[in-house]
C-alpha cells in the first residue's frame, strides 16, 4: 500500500515542475515538441530510478558530511552511462536531446529526490518514488511540450492538427514562450489547488 | 478663493489678499467650550468649578508642565460644568463650559511698559502665564522653543547629537506654511505698529548673536520693510506650498537642513511666527492674555471667503452661521489648513487656540481616495521637499512592511501631504505615513519650531 | 455632542486634480496628429487596424480584470485603449486583424495583468506585445506598405518597401543619404501607421510635456544620447555610420521617445536618474542599430533592456533633508 | 578521525566504482557509436545529395587541405563511385548561423558539372525556424547550381528565396554552399584526379 502510494504522489500531489517547482532547466530548454518532452523524461526518469535505488543502498555507508559529493558520483555515472548508450543504440534520441542529457546530473530533482527520499527510505519505497516521480516528470514535460507544439508549429508529437491555412505562433517554441507557459500552467495549477 | 487651488498639478500658492479683509468680532454663543488641553503636554488644572463667577481674562487652568500654558476665561460668565468632551485635535479633554452674559467685552490687562528691563525668565514666565500659544494640532508653547532641553518631547530627537549651539540666526516669519492660513500676512499690514516691538522682544528671548531676519511673501514686501522698521532685515520668499513650512523656511534663509525630527535650534536658528510674536508682547507689554483667535473662513462652501475675531471655545456652528454660510452643503469641515488640518466631525466642536483656519468643503469638491495601485507616475518623488520617494515609501505602509520604512528615513518626512495632493492614483499618502510612524512609534511631525 | 455627519479623514482635504484617466486621455489625445498622418498614409487600413486594436485591449482588459476580481470600473481610464492603441501604430497598416488580436492579447495579458495590473509590470506591456509578435510572425509585422503619397526621387521605387533603417542595413549607409530627412520626417516612409510621422509625434510629446503628463528629461536625454552617440559614430566614419538626424527621424525612434520610454510605470523616477535613463537607452538603440540584427526595432530592444535597470536608476537622487552627513551613504544605500 | 578516514574511503571506493563501470561502457560502446554517427549524420546526407552508388563512403574518403596561410584547412572529401566509375563527390563546409556553426554537405556531379544536391548537417538554430532549411522547399533550390554562380537570397539581390522568419539561417547556408562551390572550382581537378 505505501508503495502504490509512494508512486502515485509524484502523478500529481508532487509532480516535479508545476508543483515542486524543480528541474526546471530542462522544463524550458527540451519542451519546445511533446516528443522532445517525452524523451528526456524517460532518460531522466532511467536516471532517478537508478540512482535512488543505488543511494538507498548506500544510505547507511555514506557519511553524512559527503553525501553530496556521493550522490553526485552516482548520478553523474548513471547520466554517462545513458548518453553513451543511447548514442550507441538509440542515436535518433540522442539527437533529439543532444545536450540535454548531461545537464539531467545537474537537474535538482534527481539530487533532491536523493536527499529528502532515497537517503531516509527504504530501497523498495525509494525506487516506488524515483518512479512515480520520472513518470510525473515525463508526463508534466510531455503536457507541456504538446501545448507548445500545438501553438507554435501546429502539431502533436509531429502530427498537423491545425488547419493548413493556421499562421504557428512561433513564440510558444522559443525561449521566452516556455517561461511564459510554464507561468501560466504555475498559476493556473496552484489556483486550481486552492479550490 | 479656494477654487483656484483645483490647479490640475499646479504648486499651491498662498493665497493674495485673503490679508486685506475686514476682520469683525463674532459675538459671544450663549454657552462657551473651553478646552484646558489647548497645546502640548498635559493638561491644564482647572481652578475653577461649576457655579463660579468668571470675569474676561481670569485665569480658569492652570499649566501643569512646562510644556503648556495657562488657559484664561474668554468672556465674563458663569461655569455652568466641566465635563470630559471630545477635543478637535483628538482625545478627550476636559472642558469649561461658561454660560456668557451679554455682549462682548474687552478683558481686563495689567499693562508693563517696562517690560524690557525684566529678565528673560520672568518675561517667559509671563508669557507662559497669559497662555501665549502657537498654532497647530500639537502647538508648542513660547516658552518651549526657545528651550527644547525643557521638553520631553523635543528632547528625544537631540539625545545624542551636539548641545545647542547659540542662536545665530533668529527668523521671524511673517509666512503662512499653508495656502489658505493668512494670520501672519494679516498681521504684517495690519498690526504693523506692533512688529518692531515684538521683533525686539524676541530677539532679547532667543539671545540671538547673528542677524534677525523678517520673512515675508514676495507679494507684501514693501509692508514688510515698513513694519520692520530696520529692527530686522526683510528677506521675501516666494509661497509656493511645501516651501513655507518652517523647515524649508529655514533651509531656504540660511541652507541648514534640521536633522529629523529636532528643533531648528539644533542648528543655530529659531523660528517665531508674527502673530505668536506679536501675542507674546502684547502678554507682557499690555498684560493681555490670549482669549480669541483671528480665524480665515473659507473653503469651496464659503463664498467669499472671511476673517472673524472669534473667542476661544466658540462652537464652529456659531462662527459659520455669523459668517452666513449655510451648513447643508458642507459634507467636511477642517480645522487648519486645507493640506495638513485636522478634519472634525461635528459643527458644535469649539475652536481652540490651535485654530486659525476654518476651511469648509463641499462634497462634490472632494476626491474619491482609495487605496489604488501606485502606477509609479513619479510625480511624488518629484514634489517631495524632503527628497524622500513617497511612492516606495506608501507602497511598504500599504503593504506593512514597516522594517524597510526605517531603513528609507521616513522621519525625515515633513507631513505636508503634496504627494498625497498630486497623486494621479489618489492613494492616501499621507494616511499612510502617519499610520505607519505611528505603528512604528516614530516621533510625529506637529507643528515643530 | 453630537455628530453632523461629517467627513472624517486625514489631509490632505484638497486634491490637485490630476488622475489616472486624465493622464491616459491625454497621451490618446497627444496620438491624434500621428493617427491623422497615419490614416492619410495608408489609408482606410489603418483606421481598421485601430478600431480593432482598441477594441480587442477593452475586451481582453475586461476580462481579466473580472477574472483577477478587480472592479471593470478601471476600464474607464482608458489605459487599456492607450496599450492598444500604441501598439498597433508600431504595425503595418494591412496587417490581419488576427494579428493584432493576438498581440493586443499578449499586451494586456502577459504583459499587464498577469503582473499586477496598472503600476505593477516591470517591461512596458506595449513592447512585450510587440516583442512576442515579432518573434512569432516576423513577416507579417515586417511587411510595410507604401504609404500612399510617398515620393522618393526614383531610388526607392525599385526597392520592395522596407524601412529606412533597414535599407541602411542592407544596402549600406549611402543608400540612406538619398533619403530626404524632411520627408522621412513629415511621414514619407514606410513604416507602422502611427510610428513614421516624426513631426506629428513631436507636436504630440510636446502637448505631453507642456501638459505635464510627461516630464522632459527623458525624451530631452534620448533626443540628446541620439545626438551624441549617434554624433560619435558618424564623426568617426560618415561613410559606414548614418547621420543621428537620420537616426532620429527613421524607424519608431521619436514615438519611442515621447510615448514609450517614458511610460509611468517603467521609467525612473528621479530627475537624473530619468535623463541617464534617456541617455542609454540612446546609446543602446545606436549599438544595437549598428552592430546588431534587429535594427528596425532597436530603439524599443533598448527601452525593454533599460525598463530592467529602472530601480537602478531610480537610486540615482539627491540626499535626504536634514540627514546628518555620516549616514548620508546609508541613505544611498536604502 | 575514524570519520574522516571513514568519508575518505567511502568516497574513494565509489569513484573508482564508478570510474571502473564508465570506462568498461565506454570501451564496449565506443565502435557502436562511432558507426551510429556516421550512419545517422553523415550518410543521410550523403546518400541524399549523390547518386546512387556502390562503394563504402567511410573506406573511400579522403582528407584534402586546401586555401593557403590563415585560411587554410582540411577538407573531407566522400567520392561516390559505382562499379568503379567516380560519379560525384562530395564535401562539408560550415558557416556561422543564428545558433553557432551550420554545417551543409554539398554534392557536386562530375559529369553535369553542377551541385548534385546540398543537404545540412549541423545545426543548432532554432526550432521549427532555423531548421526549416531542411525542408526540401528551401535545400531544393540548390540542386543544379552550376558551378560559376555566386549565391544568394532574393532579399540580398540573389536568387533564393529564404525561409520566411529564418533569413538568418538561409543566409548563412548560402553562405556555406558558395565556400563549398569555391573550394570545387579552385581545386576540384586536383580533388578528382586524388580521389581516382
């Protein structure tokens, strides 16, 4: 039961972006396309679920006045590991993400997740929340970059759902466009949650 | 007169020749108030009490500290009560209610031509007996401006700072601080035979060791000379509103700027009035003490505007029917000037020594004020005569943020509400800053001198 | 004693009269001779693409202040109809009505209420607007019609209509000293409906700054930071750099100047603070002229730069009365 | 001190952990990877902009320096041949863009003597603008370029009409391609009879 729970909290109650507010790096920088969206957070999701497991394991060896350093060591291994097995394997995603996938080591929902979660819990429970956690990132990204897509080129996931004659409204894709609907989805998010 | 101050953003002027208008004594009300807390510091002891006889110019309070002065009977009369009633400047106060007889009469003196070869104590001392005061909500008394060590209240904002210095500079103003106010230009055209005499008496109280100054409008200049005869050089100034407050006053003569909330002795200067100046002589010269004020009536409601010789405790009611100005249309009635006076909420609140100004406005004259976003037109920041920037400073009151206030140096605002005059947005500026020196337990800006 | 029903509040009990809705009707009447010159150029267009900008900032006001809960009351002030209204002169004339739905949209939303409302945003929200439609649509809001009446000695009928500024940039600085500077001055260019008449937005700033709706320093501080920096440049090489006269008549540069930077909410308060505030954004509409990509809309890149430097600026004021000397940098710091 | 030493080993043993793992991926991922990237940026592009051929690009390319003093650099050349005849070659060149360097491979047919095609490789301008220059509407234009042409956008006085809103990017892959052009007509014999 406290694992479904576990789970379920990053779905929605905790769901990185629009409600912890965090990794927002990657929330502006990979969601101009649902896809793009998509694939970082898987990556980042194989990444949290890994290295929470791995620092669960290790709660109990890792000195408290260098765990940081610790579970940057493990979350960067997991990171490298990625990037070299998707540009060996999987080298279309690669190309999507490109520069992405190193800065998922400096994304602080992986670290926090390490610290307030897999450095207290068990390893069970810690893997129960990496994944609910990525999955709620990759849903809240994927959400956000089909928004974006849909206004700015006209598409989902690279599928026209506009009409031929729709004119993009290409500020949506670029930079100051995720700030602004990032914002908007804040706001409209926490007035929700006040009702 | 009043609806030319309406200027969209025009700088408030002193009104002209507000001076020049018959002045008629109103005729003693049936039953007269008269507050024995007429000016700062405690209140004054009755020695009267109900049922006694009191003639014009018997004293009925009894100054308590130094701060204050005595209050003397206006008229001849009988003390019907003295009873706890509101007072215009707020609180309670304890007040004599006299039932008058008859017509007006003058008071009873007891004339000193020799009054120069006194002492400055006992001439202060007398001052203080006649119940000498200035105007304003919080007026000081005479006695109390030229020694601020002596007030408690005074003395706060010089601990720590250098003693006195001598008085260098004594500046006798002529200049009224707000548009509508006129009892010192009133005083320099027509109590001019008194100006010398009162100058002189001032500069023997203040012990000044520098140069006297006269300082008049820029309209009444050749008055001015004509009543100093020589006693003090005559520096005019224009009276552009946020300009004629003392403080500016002083920086404007001589470019010294009165740290936050102290004296202008702080800085080698005092600063009398005409019409307190003349009062004082007139106490010790013809030993007659203060019992009336010279009131200005005016306002959008009161047309034309008027002055009137009023005693002291007179309802406001009486002296606006006396003036024919009907009460229905007046929706605000202000005690002092138009900027910084003290709004009352009824017609029967007497006046007090305080009192110079009646200004009654109409309804549909008046803005509607509310708490509106600042929209940063920087118009405040412009007009503030104490450099401050009113608009941040509101924005922290409003949001109660009062640590920062501090920090920005809000006790070296002035009070004189032109940020609050100007305000496209019409926030109550000045509402504001008084909350928040008060929540803050700032020292408030009276009526400094 | 009894109450007479009276007014009860502190001073002071007099107002000067000014107000939100009288400062707001003044800059719209202050538009009127560029509207004038515009409608003449472009003809029944510009009157459309008005009418609908207007309307689309009264419809989009209201409905956020209902949905922020604030009284509709505050539509009368007009500043809604002034965002619009500035907004769509920066346009070309015939450009879709979506457009400007969609850019008086951003305005208001985005750029206004979204922060506050009135007083609260830090980028003027006419610029916000105009930034997001330009990076969304450049070619739609970058097409300039020819204004009806244009008469350029021959050179420019062989050009597609583009700005001055941008055939400075593109075909070198000769090209643009062929240019009448009193033609360019009078409205003869192509450009936004309300933004190429130079003359009728000079009679407009002064209208403002005579009706003290505007202060003088910051329209006076860029007029002259164009002078100087633009100056500088030219003395260095008249062959590669234009003339600041030709600077100050192209592009939105005078409407920058007299409706744009010095917009209440984000320009500086104090009077030095405002004419240094002038002076960089000059200096910056030169440079970015100069050496940068979007010269046509240089002049309101730099005033959105230097809307973030406002607090800035605004700490650039005299000492406070009476503060003894010690502390007068504390107070400089506050 | 135990706990010092105790952190001192703790994070010495999972640094060499760690290291120890990545460089073991990094050793049985290292050909995969370098096959992916030849296979998924370098060939498309080849294989879009040359004529059917038969040979191994990777086998046959060379590297040719060409330009002297600064501007001089090395150039990889891709010859296309089928059964043994050279049909086309092609090479990259880049040029700076909105976002940093564009790369275009240019395609140049030997017999026609034109551009067989251009195809881009590299870029990092921005989405959905910048990067419809891929789009064949735009890269199309390029095809049969002869060779003594100068390049340029209809806006600049040439012949290509850029992508609207991108005039930046479309710039500077006309400016990537006329390198390219120069590069075949100052040295194109030399190249051709090298790669024979």
């Amino acid at each position: 039961m406290r694992f479904y729970q576990e789970f379920i909290k990053g779905l929605w109650k905790e769901i990185p972006p629009f409600k912890l507010v965090l990794g927002l790096c990657p929330t502006l920088a990979v969601t101009a396309a649902a896809a793009n969206g998509f694939y970082m957070g898987m990556a980042t999701t194989f990444v949290l679920v890994c290295s929470n497991v791995l620092i669960s394991m290790l709660r109990k060896v890792i000195p408290s006045k260098v765990r940081i350093a610790a579970y940057i060591l493990v979350i960067a291994s997991f990171v490298v590991i990625v990037e070299m097995m998707m540009k060996a394997y999987v080298f279309p995603f690669y190309q999507i993400l490109g520069i992405f996938i190193p800065l998922i080591v400096v994304n602080c929902i992986i670290l926090g997740r390490a610290e307030a979660f897999a450095a207290k819990n068990g390893v069970l429970y810690s893997f129960a929340d990496g994944l609910g956690i990525g999955i709620g990132f990759t849903i809240a990204l994927t959400f956000l970059g089909a928004i974006r897509e849909l206004f700015g080129v006209g598409s989902i996931w690279g599928f026209a759902v506009m009409p031929a004659t729709y004119m993009p409204f290409e500020f949506m894709i670029k930079a100051p466009g995720a700030f602004v609907c990032l914002g908007v989805i804040l706001g409209l998010m926490s007035l929700v949650g006040k009702k | 007169m009043l609806n030319s101050l309406y200027e969209i953003l025009m700088p408030l002027r002193a009104a002209k020749n507000l001076d020049k208008l018959p002045v008629n004594a109103v005729p003693a009300p049936e039953f007269l108030y008269v507050h024995l807390k007429q000016h700062e510091g405690a209140e004054a002891a009755p020695v009267v009490k109900a049922g006694d006889e009191v003639k014009a110019g018997q004293t009925i309070g009894w100054a308590m500290d130094f701060m204050s002065a005595d209050v003397h009977a206006p008229m001849d009369g009988k003390v019907v009560d003295i009873e706890r009633q509101p007072n215009p400047y707020g609180g309670f106060s304890s007040v004599v209610v006299i039932k008058t007889e008859g017509k007006r009469k003058s008071v009873e003196s007891t004339p000193d031509p020799d009054y120069l070869s006194k002492t400055n104590g006992e001439l202060l001392h007398r001052i203080r007996r006649m119940g000498v005061m200035c105007e304003g909500p919080a007026p000081p008394s005479i006695h109390s401006i030229f020694n601020p060590y002596m007030c408690p209240s005074r003395l706060v904002a010089h601990v720590g700072r250098d003693p006195l210095p001598p008085v260098d500079t004594l500046i006798v103003t002529a200049i009224d601080e707000e548009p509508i106010v006129s009892i010192n230009q009133y005083m320099i055209t027509r109590q001019s035979n008194d100006v010398p005499e009162a100058i002189k008496l001032m500069k023997k109280l203040s012990v000044v060791t520098g140069r006297t100054v006269l300082a008049c409008l820029d309209t009444q200049k050749k008055e001015a000379e004509k009543a100093a005869s020589g006693e003090a050089e005559v520096r005019i100034m224009s009276g552009r509103y946020p300009g004629t407050l003392r403080e500016l006053t002083v920086w404007r003569l001589t470019g010294r700027e009165i740290p936050a909330g102290a004296s202008p002795m702080s800085v080698g200067v005092a600063v009398i009035p005409l019409r307190t100046a003349i009062a004082a002589l007139k106490a010790v010269r013809d030993g007659i003490p203060q019992t009336s004020m010279i009131v200005t009536v005016a306002g959008d409601a009161v047309t034309p505007p008027q002055m009137v010789d009023a005693l002291i405790g007179t309802p406001a009611r009486d002296i606006l029917k006396f003036c024919d100005v009907p009460e229905a249309p007046i929706k605000k009635l202000v005690f002092g000037g138009p900027i910084r006076g003290k709004s009352q909420f009824s017609f029967d609140m007497p006046i007090t020594k305080g009192v110079n100004t009646i200004v009654a406005l109409k309804v549909d004259k008046l803005v509607p004020i509310a708490e509106n976003n600042c929209i940063n037109c920087g118009a405040c920041v412009e007009f503030c005569p104490a450099r401050l920037q009113p608009n941040m400073l509101s924005r922290h009151c409003q949001f109660r943020v009062f640590d920062e206030i501090v920090k920005k140096h809000i006790t070296a605002c002035l009070e004189c509400g032109v940020c609050g005059y100007i305000c496209p947005s019409r926030r109550p500026m000045l509402q504001y800053f008084q909350n928040a020196k008060q929540q803050m337990k700032l020292p408030r800006k009276g009526n400094m001198l | 004693m009894k109450s007479s029903g009276l007014i009860v509040d502190v001073g002071p009990h007099i107002h000067g009269g000014n107000s939100i809705a009288r400062t707001m009707h003044n800059q719209i009447i202050a538009l009127i001779p560029a509207i004038a010159v515009g409608v003449y150029m472009f003809g029944a267009g510009a009157i459309r693409a008005i009418a609908v900008a207007v309307a689309a900032a009264v419809v989009f006001e209201y409905l956020m202040l209902r949905a922020l809960k604030k009284p509709a009351s505050a539509l009368a002030d007009g500043s809604a109809a002034l965002t619009g209204l500035l907004l769509v002169l920066m346009l070309p004339a015939d450009v879709p009505w979506w457009v400007i739905v969609v850019g008086v949209g951003a305005s208001i939303v985005i750029g206004k209420m979204l922060f506050g409302g009135l007083g609260a945003y830090p980028f003027n929200p006419v610029i916000v607007g105009w930034v997001i439609l330009l990076l969304s649509w450049p070619g739609l809001i970058n097409k300039w019609p020819r204004p009806n009446h244009m008469q350029w000695g021959g050179i420019a009928e062989s050009l597609p209509a583009q700005t001055t500024i941008e055939i400075m940039k593109r075909y070198g600085v000769q090209m643009s000293d062929q240019f009448s500077i009193l033609d360019s001055f009078l409205g003869f260019q192509p450009g936004g409906i309300g933004s190429v008449a130079g003359l009728a937005l000079v009679i407009g700033g002064v209208f403002l700054i005579a009706r003290n709706i505007i202060s003088w320093q910051v329209p006076v501080g860029f007029i002259a930071g164009i002078f100087i920096f633009g100056g500088i440049y030219h003395a260095v090489d008249p062959t590669m750099y234009a003339s600041p006269l030709f600077h100050l008549v192209s592009g939105t540069t005078l409407f920058c100047i007299f409706f744009l930077a010095p917009e209440h909410t984000t320009s500086p308060n104090t009077k030095w603070g405002k004419i240094l505030f002038g002076l960089c954004c000059a200096a910056l509409t030169i440079v970015i002229r100069t050496h940068g990509t979007h010269a046509n809309g240089s002049a309101r890149f730099a005033i959105l730069l230097m809307n973030l430097l406002v607090p800035f600026f605004d700490r650039i004021r005299p000492p406070i009365l009476g503060l003894p000397k010690k502390s007068k940098e504390a107070a400089a710091d506050a | 001190m135990r706990d010092i030493i105790k952190m001192i080993v703790v994070l010495s043993v999972i640094s060499a952990t760690t290291g120890a793992a990545l460089s073991y991926i990094n050793n049985v991922t290292a050909k995969p990877i370098a096959a992916a990237e030849f296979q998924y940026l370098k060939e498309p592009a080849l294989k879009s902009i040359l004529p059917a051929y038969d040979n191994s690009l990777v086998e046959d390319k060379i590297e040719f320096a060409v330009g002297e003093g600064e501007s001089a650099k090395t150039i990889t050349v891709y010859p296309a041949k089928k059964d043994g005849k050279l049909l086309a070659i092609a090479l990259e060149t880049f040029a700076s863009s909105y976002g940093g360097d564009l790369g275009a491979m240019v395609g140049y047919d030997i017999e026609k003597k034109r551009l067989s095609g251009v195809s881009i490789t590299t870029m990092s301008d921005t989405p959905g603008l910048g990067t419809r220059t891929k789009e064949p509407k735009f890269i199309d234009q390029f095809k049969d370029v002869p060779l003594d042409v100068t390049l340029a956008l209809k806006a600049d006085g040439g012949g290509i009409d850029a992508v609207t809103g991108a005039s930046i990017s479309s710039r500077a892959v006309c400016k990537a391609v006329n390198d390219a052009l120069g590069i075949i007509r100052d040295n194109g014999e030399n190249i051709i009879s090298e790669v024979k």
